[in-house]
C-alpha cells in the first residue's frame, strides 16, 4: 500500500486512522486511492492514470498547494487530471504549473484557478502559458480562470494553447472578469485552434456590451467550423446592436449541431430576438439548442421570432426554452409553445416560460403539444406565475401522463392560482408517469390546504418504489403546523423523499 510521507504525518487518533485505511483498503480494490492529507489539508484520489483534486473554497496556501504540486510530479504517466484549485488563498501557482508541465501524456485537463489573491500574476501567466505549450497531447481542456489576470496576462495564457494542435474541446470561463473594451481580443489565439470542435466560454459579468460583440463576432468568424459551441453571456449589458453583432458572428457558425446561448440579463429587445433567431433558424442541423432569453424585454414580437426561428429546427432532439418574462404576453407565448408542437419527436425538453399569465389556454396547448412529444426522456416545465389554476393543472398532468419514457421529470407550478384539486392532479400525474426516476414537483404559493397536503402524499408515496428520489416543494401553502408535523413525522426520514415544507400563507398576488 502506497503511504505518502509527507511533512510530519503525526496523526493522532489510531481509531480514526483504522477507519481511514478499511476505507484506502475498499477504494483500492477498486483500484482507487484516495488520500486526505491532514495535515496540509489538500485532497485528491488517484484512478488508474487519472489524479481527481478536489480543494475548492478550502483556504489553502501555496505551502499546501506545493504538496499537490509533488503528487504530479510523481505520477508523469497521469492522461486526465481534474484539479479544482479555486477559492483559495494561493498567491503563486508557478511550482504546481511547473510540474503540470511535465505530465507529457496528458489528454485531458480540468485546472480552475479562479478567485485567488496571485502576485506578479504576468509571472504565474507565463509559467501556464509554459505548461500548456507542452502538454502537446491534450484534446481536452477545461480552464477556470474567474476574477483572474488581465488583459495582457490572459493573452499569454492563450497563446500557449495555440501549440495544442490537436484540441478539440474547450471551456473556459472568465467569470466575472473585465473584458470590456478590447478584453475579448485577449482570446483572439483561440482560433488558431484548427482542430476545435466543441467550445464553451463563459462569459458571465464580464461587462460586455454593444461594441464588445464585436470581437466576439471576430472571433466567431475565424475559429473553425464548430460542432458545439455554449455561449454564456449572463448578466452583460448586451442590447439591441451587440445582439446584432453577436448575431453576425453566429452567421459564420450555423453547421453547429449543438448550440446553446444564455443572455439572462441583458437587454436586447424584440429587436435583438429578430436578428438572433433570424440565425439560429439556419441552424438548420441542430439537434441540440439552449435558449437563454429570460429578462431581456423581448415581448410579444420576441416571442413570435423564437416561435419562427423553431419551427425550422427539424432535427432537434434536446431543446431547453428560457424566455419567461414579465412582458411577454399570449401571443409571444402561443407562438413557442405551436412551434414546439410542430416540431418531430424530441427526446428531452425543458420549457421555462413562466409570469406571462398564459392561463388555461397556455395549459390546454401546452397538453397538446405534450401529446405529440410522447417520446420524451426528460420533461422540465417552469410554468411560475403563470396563472393556469386547478383546470390548467388537470391539462399539465394530462399531457405529463402521456409521456412513456419519462428518466427525469420536473414541474414547477408555484404561484399558479391551484387549489388542492389542481395540486392533486399534478401528483396523480407524477404517480401515473411512467417512469422517472427522478422527479422534483413544486406547488409552493398555491392555496393547498391540510387535507390537499396530506392526499399528495398519499399519492406520491406510491410512486416511491419506482423512483430514485423525488423532491417535493410546498412553501407558502395553507398548511397549518399540526399537519406539517404530522408529515415530517411520517415522511421525514423516508430516504428517497425530500420534502420542502412551511406554514407560512401564501403571499399576496395580484
Ligand atoms: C509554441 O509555438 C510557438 C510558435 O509556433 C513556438 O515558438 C514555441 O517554441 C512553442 N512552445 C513550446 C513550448 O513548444
Ligand atoms: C447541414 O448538413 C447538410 C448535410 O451534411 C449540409 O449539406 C448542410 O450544408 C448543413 N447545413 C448547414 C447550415 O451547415
Ligand atoms: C432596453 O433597451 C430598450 C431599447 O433599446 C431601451 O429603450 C430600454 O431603456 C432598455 N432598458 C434597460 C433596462 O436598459
Ligand atoms: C425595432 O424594429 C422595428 C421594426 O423593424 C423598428 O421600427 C424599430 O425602430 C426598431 N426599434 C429599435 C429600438 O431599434
Ligand atoms: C408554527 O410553527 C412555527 C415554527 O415552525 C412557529 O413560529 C409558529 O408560531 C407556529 N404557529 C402556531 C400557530 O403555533
């Protein structure tokens, strides 16, 4: 048995230290080798050829880190390492980069550095680009650098991945760094990447805006033709002309295959919907779309364009759907919900289209539209706020209990007007689905009564057997605390089940 020397192994509680090794002793027969080393605190597991560090968010220091830096110098045959540095109080990386650089066999690499207090952080830039430039096998690449390096420092880092010929896939995410003005030219090396085929970038908080799209749009032009790209543009300040640059870009990608954009908290209007869907609906081969629009006002027209733009997609198989939004009314709503309807068979859908009081009608037409997908492995429906009450309801779980290859199922119908019937009829349907195995329900903010709480239970808890977890959310009912004692005490420990409950009434709406 491989025992680490390292610093002064005083370890103090044998029983613990037995314990500890049954456990190294059960992994290695598995042939894994997990190690926890108390006293530099860092963790990491060791599979075949494949080193697992997982220290996140644990307050560790470059002393710590160096003796994580030691486990890859003594394994130079490791071919994937996953090392999850991030939220620490490292201020230099540069010896663990050093012995990354000697792991030649490497070919795939997981490195999350973000949210680190680094010094002379051009140095430590260098030294990663130094590393990359010679882990030459790589083909995959997942690079966390959040709140991390600026623009020149980011530069160098991507101009070692141009020595990567072979990579094909990419993520990286430059959460919450300033990438206004020119910052996004920093990824310009990226494109010499000929043989990409999936990239992912997150860009979340990264203060982009209309002109930044622009290089965007550039670098989108010049990478290779792409099989997958994920766009994550979260919480920009992104409107109607980036939403057109942005679109311009895209043009230059519509082979994709797989494509997902996520504009949660932009602004780009009807306006900006029209010049993004006008491309994506060429994405004619398409099998898989994520569609990230919530919170950007697009309205009624908006939603016609998204309507539009789906119809076309003849080859979807997974399509997830965000535009739930404030102002975005029947017309907006009936034009998605009828595009889905139309499309051939899909095999996972996730529909998030809630406040826009679609009412019974949006109910009814999204039971047609679940009749004709009957084929579905996942179902999410986010129909919050969405005013159906307990005839909507009955719809929803019609179109629920004709699906027949439900793996995972998902329905949120908090603040819907439901009263215990519609609630009822929404278990009914979870214990008549066949046949999740994992199924989360929310009914919170509905007015369900003691008696309607307790015939839910009744129902799911028949569903149990067949399930591998089921999460259940009843917040904000008309529960009194009798009952809500009386089901934590029959349910609370039932392992499968997890119950969300309070007494609080529901609040107010209009
Ligand atoms: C990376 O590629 C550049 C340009 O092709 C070359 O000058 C450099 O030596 C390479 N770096 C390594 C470490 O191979
Ligand atoms: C979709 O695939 C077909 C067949 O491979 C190809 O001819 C066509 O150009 C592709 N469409 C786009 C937009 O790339
Ligand atoms: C969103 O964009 C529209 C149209 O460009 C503009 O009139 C509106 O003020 C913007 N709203 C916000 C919150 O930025
Ligand atoms: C949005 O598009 C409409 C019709 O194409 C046009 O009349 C309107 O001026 C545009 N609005 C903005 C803010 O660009
Ligand atoms: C119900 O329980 C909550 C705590 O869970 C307590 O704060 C509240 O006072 C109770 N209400 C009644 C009417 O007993």
């Amino acid at each position: 048995m491989q025992k680490k020397e390292e610093q002064t192994q005083k370890r103090s509680s044998s029983i613990f230290n037995n314990i500890m090794w049954i456990l190294v002793g059960v992994l290695l027969a598995y042939n894994i080798k997990l190690y926890f080393d108390r006293t530099s605190q860092v963790q990491y597991e060791i599979k075949g050829n494949e080193i697992i560090m997982q220290n996140n968010g644990l307050n560790l220091q470059n002393l710590q880190l160096s003796s994580l830096s030691k486990v890859l110098s003594q394994n130079p045959q490791t071919t994937k390492l996953d090392a999850q540095l991030s939220i620490n109080q490292i201020t230099d990386f540069r010896d663990f980069f050093a012995s990354l650089e000697n792991l030649n066999n490497l070919n795939e690499l997981s490195l999350f550095i973000g949210h680190n207090p680094i010094l002379n952080e051009q140095q430590q830039a260098q030294s990663l680009n130094q590393a990359l430039a010679k882990l030459t096998k790589l083909n995959t690449l997942n690079l966390g650098l959040e709140s991390l390096f600026n623009y020149q420092s980011r530069e160098i880092i991507f101009k070692g991945l141009t020595n990567i010929s072979g990579l094909t896939s990419l993520h990286v995410s430059l959460i919450n760094c300033d990438l206004s003005g020119d910052g996004l030219k920093s990824l310009y090396p990226l494109t010499e990447l000929r043989n990409l085929k999936f990239l992912e970038l997150l860009l979340v908080g990264s203060k982009l805006k209309e002109e930044e799209m622009k290089h965007l749009q550039t670098i989108l032009h010049k990478l290779p033709k792409l099989n997958k790209l994920n766009l994550n543009l979260y919480a920009n300040k992104i409107q109607i002309d980036g939403a057109v640059t942005l679109s311009g870009g895209l043009f230059q990608q519509r082979q994709l295959k797989e494509f997902g954009i996520d504009l949660y908290f932009n602004n780009i209007t009807a306006n900006g919907t029209e010049s993004l869907m006008g491309v994506v609906g060429t994405m004619e081969n398409l099998t898989s779309l994520n569609l990230g629009l919530e919170f950007n006002y697009i309205t009624n027209d908006g939603g016609r364009q998204v309507g539009k733009a789906l119809e076309q997609l003849k080859k979807l198989k997974d399509l997830s759907v965000n535009v739930a939004s404030k102002n975005f009314g029947w017309d907006g709503y009936e034009s998605v919900v009828s595009a889905i309807e139309k499309l051939p068979p899909l095999e996972n859908l996730e529909l998030i289209i809630g406040v826009n009081k679609c009412g019974l009608p949006g109910a009814e037409l999204l039971k047609q539209t679940l009749f004709k997908h009957d084929k579905l492995k996942s179902l999410k429906i986010n129909f919050l706020e969405n005013y159906i009450g307990d005839a909507g309801a009955t719809f929803i779980a019609e179109g629920i209990q004709y699906q027949k290859n439900l793996q995972q199922l998902s329905v949120n119908m908090n603040f819907n007007s439901l009263s215990d019937r519609g609630a009822l009829e929404l278990a009914r349907a979870v214990k008549n689905a066949k046949s999740p195995k994992i199924v989360d329900l929310r009914v919170s903010q509905n007015q369900i009564t003691d008696k309607g709480i307790k015939d839910i239970f009744l129902l799911l808890e028949q569903s149990l057997p067949k399930v591998d977890q089921l999460e259940v959310e009843l917040l904000n009912t008309a529960l009194t605390n009798a009952t809500r004692d009386d089901i934590e005490l029959k349910y609370g420990k039932v392992e499968k089940l997890q119950i969300k409950l309070n007494t609080i009434p529901p609040s107010n709406w209009e």
